[in-house]
C-alpha cells in the first residue's frame, strides 16, 4: 500500500498485520505503541515499592492488582507493537534496559512516599485514560484491540485512585497538608504528560494523517483538564499559580503552557534526566535479576519446537 | 482432519470462533469454512486452525478469577461518581462483565 491510500484510508482499526503497509507507517506505529508499552512497564516499577508500603490490606491488594494489570498492559502492548514487524519484543524490552527506550515523562521522577500515589494514580491515570480512550479509534488494529482490554480495566485504576485522594483529603490535617504538597510537586509534570503544544510537536502530523494518533496534544490535555481541574477543587486541592491558568466562560481552561519547565521536559525525552535514570536502571537490575526465568523458557521451547524463528510465537 | 473455524463480521473487529469443518488440508478448509459458515452471515474474514493446534482449559480444571473476594479488583467497589465519561464507560464494562459471570455462577445463563 503506498503512502497516500494509507492516508486516504486512515479510519478506526483500518489496518492490519495482513496489510501491507509502507514503512513510514510501521515506524511510527512502532514508535508509538512501544513508548505506550514502556510507559506500562516503567508505571509499574514506580508504583510497586508501595505494595509493601500500602497502609491497609485493602490498599495493599488493590495496589497489588493495579500494578499487575500494567505489567499486562504492557504485554499487550508490545505484542501490537511486535505486529508492525519493525522490533521483536526482546529487542523493545533490552532497548529499554540500555536506555535507548522511552517512555512518558511522568514515570521518570521518583516516588517518595505514600501520599504521592495518588497523583500517579488517579491524575495521571486519568490522564491516560482519555488518551487510551481515543486510542481505541485508531488505524492500527492490534493496537485498537489492545486498547479495549486496557480501557476495560483502566477504570477500576482511576477509581481507586480517586478513593485514595479522598481518603487523604477527608483525613487529618497533616494528611491534607502533605497531599496538596503532592500535588504541587506533581502538577506541572501531569500538564506536560499531554506533551507539548501542536505546534512543537514533531511526530503529531504524520501520525495524525495515517489515523494512529486520533486527538492532538492540545485537545487532549484540553479535556482532561476540564474534568479533573474540577474534581482536584472538589477534594479541597488548591490548584498551583505556575502555570497560570485562565477559565473561559463556558467553563473551560486555558493553560499558560510555556510557564512550564521544557528544557526539564526535553531532557526526560532524551532518558537524560538523572532520577529517571535510576527509575530505567532499577527495571534493568529487576529484568537481569530474572533472566533464568526467561532462559529456562527459551531453552524448553527450543526442546519442544526446535530453532524456529518466529516472534509471533515466541509468547 | 478438522479445522475450527473463526469468523470476523467486518473489518477491526474479533474474529470469533464458529463452528469447525472436515478438511484434508488448509485451502479446502479454507473453501468448506466459506460454504459453510460465510455464506449469509456477515463476514469479513474467515480463519480455520487445526483442531490439534488448540490448547484448552476450562472450568472443570481451573477457577477463572480465583476463588477470594477480589471486589477490589473492580471500578464498582469505589463508590464515586466516575471523573470522566471513559472512566463510566470502563465501569460499565466491568458490570456487565461481573454481571454475566454472577449469572453463568448462579446456573442463569
């Protein structure tokens, strides 16, 4: 298929691995759905030292459950990305290893202590979600399937999260206090998840013409803020000063997007922020620390079947 | 030899599994599945695999989801409005999806 019918075609779950598609449009598939799938992984590890941290059995097994579900989720995701036959999953799992991987920039600071889960858990969370949900829309279809196991299971992850914001806020005023310190520290971060404005954004159009992305940058952080602004005041979080942001009449926000840290922003782009290098290297100890698990498969497959190559099989 | 067949109404869609044929090799199981199970339901795209092929395990052998109390697995525990129409559209799914197992549970379906 040439690049043009490509773009003509471009509708919801347009395409499939039976296609031919050009190689422009791999890339970019490519590109897209395994800096999803990292980010699942990359969530995961930074949510699982609170496992062990969770205050009550009922927040340690919720916990436990939600991190599980990304690990999937990411699965999943590398098996569409797999599809598009540009990257075997190993070589996408050993490239996030070695810090050529990347992955959204929120997974990239450090997550201290209990009171910050939250802010992962239902913003960014929440965040994500709105982008999934368009997801389930776009031209890719392994991807598009992809995105309807997640998003079935999604809700239950922003859901929880929002009980844990409530239950902080409705708490002690120490509880109240270190949350909205959360959130201070977190909010910039969770604007700048949407990435950045359309007009910097390099890879928005292509991806926009071949229907992998469905919504831009801008609509997205748009909507999202229009919702969660209001659920944060709802809890009693004071929204910060930087950015600055202006309501409209009809009730919407206007984001003062350049008040915010870019510079900051285009260095976690380039996995050259340092605590998220302790984040991409504390997954790669996890990852080496469970290499016989993976040897012991290969070598059993290997028995059975022989040294067939087949990434479509090798799961 | 048999093959099991599995349809996709239209493009983007699941293919699901319905029905299987009597086939000596792939193309005619191809061609039988077309005849057989495509000719008036709306089909898109047919796959047929060798019944060999398939691997099963069912609830004779396994409790799907455990056997404990996972409620704090689904959005519905979390008694909030949903923040986001996506957020209410995932609970939806999940019940309905707890709904049905409940029902297949309680011998109703």
């Amino acid at each position: 298929m040439d690049l043009e019918t490509v773009k003509e075609r471009a509708g919801p779950r347009e395409f499939s691995p039976k296609d031919e598609m050009p190689e422009e449009y791999r890339k970019a598939a490519t590109r897209m759905i395994q800096f999803h799938a990292n980010s699942e992984i990359m969530g995961a590890y930074l949510e699982r030292p609170f496992i062990r941290q969770a205050p009550s059995l009922e927040r340690k097994l919720a916990f436990s459950a939600k991190v599980q579900d990304e690990l999937g989720h990411g699965q999943l995701l590398y098996r569409a990305a797999e599809s598009l036959g540009i990257k075997t999953r190993d070589e996408m799992l050993d490239e996030l290893a070695n810090g050529q991987g990347k992955f959204l920039n929120c997974f990239h600071y450090p997550m201290e202590s209990w009171v910050e889960t939250p802010m992962i858990a239902f913003f960014v969370d929440g965040a994500a979600m709105r982008r999934q949900a368009t997801l389930k829309s776009t031209s890719w279809e392994p991807y598009a399937h992809a995105m309807d196991k997640v998003c079935f299971e999604e809700g239950f992850h922003v859901k929880h999260g929002e009980a844990m914001l409530h239950e902080l806020m409705t708490g002690s005023k120490k509880e109240q206090e270190m949350a909205q310190e959360a959130f201070e520290k977190w909010w910039p971060r969770i604007i700048q998840f949407f990435g950045p404005t359309d007009k910097q954004s390099t890879h928005h159009g292509f991806a926009s013409e071949v229907g992998l992305k469905q919504k831009s940058n801008d609509e997205l952080r748009r909507a999202f803020l229009n919702t969660y602004i209001p659920k944060a005041e709802k809890y009693g979080l004071e929204i910060p000063d930087t950015p600055t942001i202006e309501k409209n009449d009809d009730g919407t926000y206007n984001v003062a997007e350049d008040e915010l840290n870019w510079d900051e922003f285009f260095q976690i782009a380039k996995n050259e922020y340092e605590p998220g290098l302790g984040q991409i290297d504390g997954r790669k100890k996890a990852q080496e620390a469970v290499a016989w698990v993976r040897e012991s498969m290969d070598s059993h497959e290997q028995r059975l079947y022989g040294g067939g190559e087949s990434p479509q099989a090798a799961d | 030899m048999i093959w099991e067949v599995f349809r996709q109404k239209k493009a983007g869609d699941y293919h699901t599994h319905c029905g299987n044929v009597h086939a000596p090799d792939r193309e005619m199981a191809l061609l039988f599945a077309e005849v057989q199970h495509a000719r008036r339901m709306p089909t898109n795209s047919l796959w047929v695999v060798p019944k060999d092929e398939i691997g099963e395990v069912d609830t004779e052998d396994v409790a799907f989801g455990g056997t404990t109390d996972k409620s704090y697995r689904w959005a519905m525990t979390y008694n909030f409005e949903a923040a986001a129409e996506e957020v209410a559209a995932s609970e939806d799914e999940q019940a309905e999806a707890e709904q049905q197992r409940r029902a297949v549970a309680d011998g109703d379906d």
